[in-house]
C-alpha cells in the first residue's frame, strides 16, 4: 500500500509541477513514506533522515533548497518523536492526508521566503477522504495496484495498523471501476486490488437510493468485466471475511489469479486466542478446503509472527505443523516485535530473542523448502507470464507466472505488457527462467 500512497503523492505533486528524480541531491522536495508495523521498518526512517539532513545542508549552502517531508504511518503514530529528533524535518502527514500535500509545500515555502523554519504538522483523520480529492492515476505500468479499501477495526493485539491508519474504510464501486478502467486504458493488463484487510471491503454504490453494500465478490466480477484487463489479484485478506460469494468468485472468474495471500500468523488457537485473531485453526482450513474445492489449481501464501508472549514449543510445533498441511508456497515471517500502544508489547509470557530466532529459522527452513520445490516442479512447464519490467541484464525482460513466481527471458521490448507462453528451463528457490514458446 505505501508503494500505492508514494506514487499517488507524485501523481499529486507532478499536479503542481514537480517530478520525481532519481538522485536526492537534485531534488527541491524528498518525501520519505513511511512503515510502522514493525520496529525495524520504523528505525530505518532515522537512518535515512540522518542521511538527507546532510543533503539538504548541502544544498542550503549552495544556495538551493530541500523541504524534507515524513509521510506514512511512521508520522502518524510517533509525529512528536519526529518533531524532537529531526527538528529539520519541514512537513510531517500521515496516511490519510496526503491529498492536500501541495498545500502544506506551499506554506513551508512561504515560511521560507520569509527566513522563518516553521514545521507543518497534518495528523488529522478527515471525514472526507483522500480520494474524494485525488487525481487520476498517472504513475501505472503493466502491473498497477489499486486501493480499494483502508484501515481496520479489528484491532489483533500485536498490529498498529487501527492505530495508524484509522478506521476500516472502503471506496465507493464507481470510483474504483473509474480508476480501474484509467489504468486499463492507459495500458495496466494486471490490478492488484489493495487493503489493509481487502476481503472486509463493503462499498456502495453512489448513485443509488438503496444504501446496500457490496462485498469484494460482486467488485471482483464487475472489474473482471472490463475489456483488456488480463489478471486480477487482491492483497492482504483475514481469514474471518474470506464469504462464500468470495470464494465462488474464484471459481467463476478466470482472472482472477488462483494465488491467494491469506495471512494465519499462528497454527495455535491458544496463540490465536491471545493474539484476537477471531477465528480458530479449523476455521482457516475450512476456508481453504472450500477455495480449493472453488479453484482446484489455487495456492496459498500467508504471514507468521513467532514468538508471541506465551507461545510455546507446543503452539509453535502446531504452527509448522499447519505449514506442512496446506503448503504454503510462500510466506512473509517475522518474530514478533512489541509495538508500543498495542496490548501484545505488554503482555506476559514475552519470548526470549534467542528462542524467536530460532522458531523463525526453522519456519523460514521449511517455507523456503516449498518454494524451491515448487519452483523446481515448475521446470519443463509451459506457462502464462505476464512481463512487466526490464531484468538486470540487458534484452531481458521479467515477468509474473499466476502464483507470483519471479520469471526472467530473453526478450524485446515488444513483449513488455504481453502475457507470454513461457517454457520453464531453469528453477531457483527464489525464480525461474525460461524461453517464450514461439
Ligand atoms: N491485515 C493483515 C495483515 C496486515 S499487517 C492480516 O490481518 O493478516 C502485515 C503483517 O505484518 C501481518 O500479517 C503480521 O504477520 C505482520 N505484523 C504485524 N504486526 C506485527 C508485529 N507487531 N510484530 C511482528 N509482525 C507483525
Ligand atoms: Fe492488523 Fe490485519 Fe489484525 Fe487489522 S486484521 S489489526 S490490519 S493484523
């Protein structure tokens, strides 16, 4: 979602005449986007501002200037933090805020002109959202995300994301099949629909007098149906809102990518329990029976936390036995990191670092032994792949198989944006490679 957010910000200042360079000592305006769901990703906006106040000095001295401003979740959640550390930071927003960007950079340049430093602070949770004032799309390629729904109210004990991005929120049907048919028209052939939690989306419709909603299922087919889309994807879903119109809907749109992000954190329902999940460790499996029964061919991802106050050898055994169960192809897994705020930083029972080091090793292990196997299955398959980026080496493009699989091949331009038959030569644990079937 922040890769979505950043580039909504340069839609937006592109408005008022900027553009995005690539160096930071040729930029008047450095907005760093930032993360808070973990103390890692939230840490690493100090480094980086160390880093820009030395470019911004710099360029002071040269007689040019630089407004630094700190976005995302990081300013929401810790703004006074920011204001005391970095007291050379020029503006601070957060997710919600966004839109009104160009006229926060219009105050800090007035202050400058008038030789005064004044911080512009924008924290506030408006009524009205961004997207009631956003610009269209401009920053799309073959591959194009597309948020649909934001915020959360379900508050699981360890996660900042109620804190810092607010309320659960979803857009309406119409501005969403606006936007998906600009990105379609303007090239886009695959959209990921994003959410902090995509499956709750409940959207209405703008123009009608009946204040029904609509879930993910009926804006899955009604984006489907537009003309030159080539896949749909959507990301990150729970497990408590995956509804059987959803779960049809991957068995009658062809699509929609039989690939499926499905985040379980835990194969404990002590764990669970404790982390105010929702739900219990049969009721995930129910879910993905019934996916499968919808869409034989779908696969599963999913996210873990180890290491929970309380979790022990027992509940982390359930968790890797779960893994092997339903074969996840792939995981994003972290050890779990007490936020401040949330009821999970100060629970009992907190885990040693040793001991989450090694959980997470062991699940890495075994995750990474799916991938591999997977990708190596992969090999003398004739496959989809949609191309959306140059490789590293010269005349090679890469591209996206339907479960995400990174695909690299010798190939023009021509096929940037196509989906491509490909047969599958060579398998890493992490991609493959392979020749476009002429
Ligand atoms: N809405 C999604 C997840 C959003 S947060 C869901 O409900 O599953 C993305 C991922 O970050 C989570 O799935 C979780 O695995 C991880 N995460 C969130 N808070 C964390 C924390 N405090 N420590 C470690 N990992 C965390
Ligand atoms: Fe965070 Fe997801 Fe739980 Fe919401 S459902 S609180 S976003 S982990």
């Amino acid at each position: 979602m922040n890769v979505y957010d950043s580039n909504r910000m340069a839609d937006i200042m592109h408005k008022v005449g900027y553009h995005t360079v690539n160096e930071s000592h040729n930029a008047d305006m450095v907005i760093l986007n930032t993360c808070h769901i973990r103390e890692q990703a939230s840490e690493k906006l100090f480094s980086e501002l160390g880093r820009f106040r030395k470019v911004k000095s710099k360029r002071e001295a040269e007689g040019a200037t630089m407004i630094i401003a700190v976005a995302g979740c990081v300013a929401q959640a810790a703004g006074n933090e920011i204001i005391k550390r970095a007291p050379y930071v020029d503006i601070i927003l957060g997710p919600q805020t966004y839109h009104r960007l160009p006229e926060m950079v219009a105050e800090v340049s007035r202050s400058k002109r008038k030789n005064k430093d004044s911080q512009v602070v924008d924290l506030e949770f408006p009524k009205k959202t961004k997207f009631d004032y956003l610009p269209k799309a401009s920053v799309a390629g073959p591959s194009a995300f597309l948020s649909i729904q934001e915020g959360c109210d379900k508050f699981c004990t360890f996660c900042v994301v109620p804190y810092t991005r607010g309320a659960e929120y979803s857009r309406s049907i119409e501005s969403i099949l606006d936007e998906a048919k600009q990105l379609i028209e303007s090239g886009t052939k695959e959209i990921t629909l994003l959410g902090q939690n995509v499956n709750a989306y409940h959207g209405l419709k703008e123009h009608s007098t009946r204040k029904q909603e609509f879930g993910l299922g009926y804006l899955i087919r009604r984006i489907a149906e537009i003309n030159g889309l080539k896949r749909l994807r959507y990301i990150t879903s729970h497990p408590k809102d995956m509804n059987d119109d959803l779960i049809s809907a991957h068995g009658e749109v062809e699509l929609l990518m039989p690939f499926l992000h499905l985040p379980v954190q835990s194969g404990s329902d002590q764990v669970l329990e404790r982390m105010n999940r929702q739900h219990k460790v049969k009721d995930y499996i129910l879910v993905v029976e019934k996916l499968l029964s919808a869409r034989p061919e779908l696969r599963l991802s999913s996210d873990f936390i180890v290491g929970f106050p309380g979790e022990s050898d027992v509940d982390f055994e359930a968790t890797i036995s779960l893994i092997r169960e339903v074969k996840f192809l792939q995981a994003y897994s972290f050890k779990f990191s007490p936020r401040p705020g949330t009821p999970g930083a100060t629970l009992e029972n907190q885990i040693p670092n040793n001991i989450k080091d090694s959980r997470l090793a062991l699940l890495q292990d075994i995750l990474l032994g799916h991938q591999s196997e997977f990708n190596k299955s992969s090999i003398g398959k004739t496959v989809p792949v949609l191309f959306d980026r140059r490789g590293r080496v010269d005349g090679q493009l890469l591209g996206r198989t339907k479960f995400m699989q990174p695909v690299h091949a010798n190939l023009d331009d021509n096929y940037m944006g196509q989906v491509s038959q490909v047969t599958i030569d060579t398998a890493t644990s992490n991609s493959l490679g392979g020749s476009v079937t002429k």
